[in-house]
C-alpha cells in the first residue's frame, strides 16, 4: 500500500465500517512504516487491504479489510496468510488482534485461523448513539 493507494482504501472502509478509520489514520501508518498491503484483481481493482504494526517479536493487525461486494470468497483468509507472512518475515513470534464483539463473521473467521481469545476490552470501540462496545483480543502464535 501507498499513499496513492488512500483514496480507494478509504472508498472500501467507507463502506464496511460504522466507524471507519479516517485518511489521515491511513497516512499516519504509512509514514510510520506499518506494513501494509493491498489485493487487487487482475484489472487491478481494490478487493482489500491490511495494516500490520510490528513490535518486539510481535505483529498487532491494526486493520484488515474486504470490499463489500468480494466478501465470503476467502479473500479474508488470504489477506491473513499474507499479514502473517509478512510478521513472519521479521521474525514476530505472535499477532494480535482486537475485533468488536458484535463481528460475529470476523471472530469464525480468525478463530478458524487458529487465532484464539486472550482477553477484553470494554468499551473499545465507538458505536452508535455515543456508546461504546466492547473488543475480543485474540492471539495467533507464529
């Protein structure tokens, strides 16, 4: 991903999130030197992305996404073996993630890639009518 990537980035999390991450959050990781990928179709249309922030022996997955209309095609699945080996590849030993409780999709899919839930977060996420709902943190050992 680059920053000519952002314009079509956030055209998609528009469209799959309640409360999206903003241009500038995109930007802000770039510059930070997050590992970031997209996917893209052989006409090269954004299908996905994902933001991986690598620390000491371990990766944290700050966003991964599907285009709406390419969900339940497996590409979630290979969006995760890519940010895996991508950690992999500078030797993290674990990946973190947090997932809001009401993501019933994402935790079968990231239970079903071996991710498991090591703890909660109440109140994490921003959601509608000024609450707040809670996160499931999950780890994947490496």
């Amino acid at each position: 991903m680059t920053a000519d990537d952002i314009d079509a980035v956030v055209v998609i999390e528009n469209a799959v999130y309640s409360h999206p991450w903003t241009r500038g959050n995109f930007l802000d990781s770039l510059y930070s030197g997050y590992q970031a990928q997209t996917l893209r179709d052989e006409s090269q249309q954004l299908l996905g992305y994902f933001l991986v922030m690598l620390a000491v022996e371990e990766a944290h997955l700050l966003n991964i996404s599907v285009a709406a209309a390419h969900q339940h095609q497996g590409l979630g699945r290979q969006l995760l073996n890519r940010a895996t080996d991508v950690a992999r590849k500078h030797a993290m030993r674990t990946m973190l993630l947090e997932v809001r409780e009401s993501n019933v999709h994402a935790i079968k899919v990231y239970k079903r890639y071996g991710f498991a839930e090591i703890g909660r977060r109440k109140n994490y996420y921003p959601a509608a009518d000024n609450t707040r709902e809670g996160a499931i943190v999950m780890s994947l050992a490496l």
